[in-house]
C-alpha cells in the first residue's frame, strides 16, 4: 500500500475513534466535570512518563508556559461545556453543536491572528443560521438546553484552536498537551468548589465507568495523536481537515447505531445537520489557496481536530 493512501485510512481511523468520543461521554454515567477531570488527568499523567516531555518543558521559557497553561484552561472548559452538552441533550446534539467550531473560527481566529476578515467568512457563518434553526426545531424541548451549552463548548474550540495555532510551532507537541491538559486538571479542581454537585466533587469511577474512562484517554486521545503525528508525514493539513470534517457524521452514525438515538429526534434535526455540515464543508474549498503542510494538532483539540487547524 502507498504511504499517501495508508496515511488517509490513518486518518479516517482516527476521525472514527473521536466520533467515539460523545458516545463514550453518554455512556459514562459520571457528570461532566468529573469525567473531563478524570479524563485530562488520566491523558497528562501519561504523558509526564514520557522523558522527552519533561526535557521539552525544561527547555520551555516561563512566559510560554504560561500562554500554554491559560491555552489549557479553555480547553478544559470546551471539554466541560462540551460533555455537558451531552448529558443535557444526547450525543448526536452534541456532535453536531461542534461542527459550528469552524463557523465560529472565521470570526475568531482573524482578531486572534491579526489578520483582515474575509467576507467570504461572514457568508459562511449566514449559511449555518438556517441549519442552527433547524436542529433547535428537530430536538425535544427539553434537550434545548444542551444545543446552548454545545454552542457555547464550540465557541470554546475555535478560541483555543485559534490560540494553539498562533503558537504550535513555539513547543514541542506533546510536551505542551501535557502542559495544556495539566493546566486544566489544576483549573477544574480550583474550579469545583464553585460548581453545584452532590457529593464529592471527583468520585472514584466504579468498574465500568474507569474502564469507559481508559478508552477516552487513551484510544481516542493518545492513540489517534500517535496515529497523526506519523499520517501528517504523507498528506497536506488542508486534506485532513476535509477528512476530519466527518467526525460528526461518524459520531451521529454511532449515536443511531449503538444508542438509538434517532427515536429522540426528528427529521428537521438531520436537514439543519446537512446544512451545518454544508458550510463546515466549505470552509477549507473557500481557503484552499492558503493551505500548507502543518504539524499534528495538540491532543486538546483532538474531538474537533479540523477546526483547530
């Protein structure tokens, strides 16, 4: 097999195992604030085994480390609203609250990189409205909640997508999610003492809980990151963007497959999902032109790898 097409099958494997993701959230019966503690606590312990991590964080200036840390902050917060999202509404709602990331990225990331807005741009983000307004339509009202929070969690990822971009080749990969996915373990336990819950605020996960948790971090965190880093060698970022653009379709197939969820929606919800998908599908075509070969993204924008790129 040719390493070009090796690297797309990669690839398309990776954007399966993050599909996984929303439903492994559903399917773990923590709150969200302890499955995403456990969850960057889990992925940033393994990667402080790693020696090169710990040289590549010595040799990091003290003011980067910091940017990264404050980087690691939205990123716990974009897991936290994102899986919130989740238990509010169900995984497919979720999914598809993330594909307005890379709308939201065409306003945010020309403040954040001080570059001109393109009116390209702003049409882009037009064409979604309908799409939005549809999936509100097509859910329960009752899940309406969570399609809010899951517009918040994807403002969340084009911001520190956006942030991660400007400065990803100021650091070496890993060291800086350990760096970034540290910081946020360290916020969230801050955080807790202000956030209502009944009990402690990061219980031990029970057997299968722990077990679901395991394959979280590890085969839809660092495995797909690995798998990356060595298909990056062979294919531009703009193609795998275009690839990774279908993690909501794989996580929504596997949402009605595994968990039945198209009992709970209706078919107003899959058109504004084709509509959203439309534009998220535009966005690269539109930018093609300035597409180059890029280093993998960190693990912190592993759900929504296409949109921090």
């Amino acid at each position: 097999m040719q390493a070009v097409n090796k690297a797309r099958l990669q690839i398309h494997f990776c954007v399966l195992l993050w599909g996984f993701t929303a439903i492994l959230g559903k399917l773990i019966s923590l709150s969200a604030l302890p499955l995403v503690w456990w969850r960057m606590l889990l992925v940033s312990g393994a990667l402080l085994l790693v020696p090169r991590v710990w040289r590549a964080l010595r040799a990091m200036p003290v003011r980067l480390r910091c940017a990264y840390a404050g980087i690691g902050v939205l990123v716990s917060l974009h897991w936290l609203t994102f899986y919130a999202a989740i238990k509010l509404s169900n995984a497919s709602v979720g999914a598809t609250c993330i594909a307005l990331g890379p709308v939201f990225l065409a306003f945010v990331e020309p403040w954040i990189a001080r570059r001109r807005f393109d009116p390209r741009e702003l049409l882009l983000g037009i064409a979604v409205v309908p799409g939005v307004a549809l999936v509100a339509g097509g859910v329960p009202h009752g899940m309406r909640a969570g399609i809010a929070v899951g517009a918040l969690s994807a403002l969340l990822v084009a911001l520190f997508g956006a942030c991660n971009k400007r400065l990803a080749e100021h650091g070496d990969p890993l060291a800086v999610t350990c760096l970034e996915l540290g910081a946020g373990t360290v916020f969230l336990a801050a955080l807790a003492p202000l956030l209502p819950h009944a009990g402690p605020a990061f219980p031990l996960p029970g057997a299968r809980d722990a077990l679901l948790l395991l394959a979280l971090a590890f085969g839809c965190t660092l495995l797909p990151f690995a798998l990356v880093l060595s298909a990056l060698r062979h294919v531009s970022a703009f193609g795998m963007q275009v690839v990774t653009n279908l993690e909501p379709v794989y996580a929504i197939v596997l949402a009605i497959v595994l968990l039945g969820e198209q009992r709970e929606l209706d078919v107003r919800f899959y058109l504004g999902v084709a509509v959203i998908l439309a534009a998220v599908f535009a966005h690269p075509l539109l930018h093609r032109e300035r597409r180059r070969p890029e280093h993998a993204e960190l693990l912190g924008t592993a759900e929504s790898r296409g949109v921090a790129d």
